[in-house]
C-alpha cells in the first residue's frame, strides 16, 4: 500500500507516474485501475493526469453519462485508455452490456473505472485500486495493488 498527499498537481503527476510504471508491468491482461471516493475527491482529475502520461492528446472528461470512453494513447505499453465511470449504474450487468468483458481481453488497454463499487462484481483481483480523501484541502491518495498473479 502507498499513500500520496496531494496538496499540488505535481503530487498528483508523481503518484500517476508511480502507478503507470506499475501498470505497465502487468502485460498479460490490459490494467485496470479503480477509483473511489466522494463526488469531488479527485478521480477524474487523476485520470487527466494519467491520460496526459499516456500520451492522450484529447481533452479527458468524465464520462458520466455516456458511462465509457476510449482515448488513444502514445505510450509504449498502452495503445488505449478506457475511462469508464460508473456512478449511475444500479446492476453490473448494465456495465456488461457495454461490451465490459471484451474491454477485460483487450490487450494493450488501460482501464480506469471510477465508483468501482457499483459494479464490484465485475472487478478483476489484479486490479490496481486508488482510493481518494479529501478534509478541506488536505487530499489523500491510498493505492493498494490488488493479487499479481
């Protein structure tokens, strides 16, 4: 487990930096990476972060209600990177239907997926799992990284 404070964007750059490099060892399956916290925590603004790491030349927004993205990249290890928000799904199976298994084979993809909990059932147990806090302006970033094997 690792903890970020994050006061400033460049705290926010060196934790996505820490988790890319760790994602991309991770070349079986494509990455995934899950997001929790409240409304307002940070997630989105982590994967704005990570996109510009990755290469993503388009402006990253929250897919709330289109619930999925996909963004090109330039990065080596990750031809894609998948956003995936699910805040307003009630069943993983509405997730399911957006074709999720496929984008859980599809290699060179990275996949972010904010508000994990809703569709916690569908979450690999290699997933890379970001958890974010925030207490007026002092934010936290927990990462645990989920079984390797």
């Amino acid at each position: 487990m690792e903890r970020y404070a994050v006061t400033h964007m460049a705290d926010l750059k060196a934790a996505s930096r820490s988790i890319l490099t760790e994602a991309a060892s991770r070349t079986e399956r494509p990455a995934v990476i899950t997001l929790s916290g409240d409304l307002g925590a940070g997630k989105t603004t982590f994967v704005q972060e990570l996109a510009r790491e990755l290469g993503v030349t388009e402006s990253v927004t929250s897919p709330t209600f289109v619930i999925m993205k996909r963004y090109e990249t330039a990065h080596v290890a990750f031809s894609s990177l998948i956003h995936i928000d699910a805040y307003r799904l009630e069943e993983a199976s509405e997730l399911s239907v957006l074709g999720f298994t496929e984008v859980l084979n599809e290699t060179g993809a990275i996949v972010c997926i904010e508000w994990p909990e809703h569709v916690a059932s569908l979450m690999p147990v290699d997933a890379i799992q970001l958890v974010f806090t925030f207490d007026g302006d002092e934010r936290t970033l927990t990462v645990t990284y989920g079984n390797k094997n």
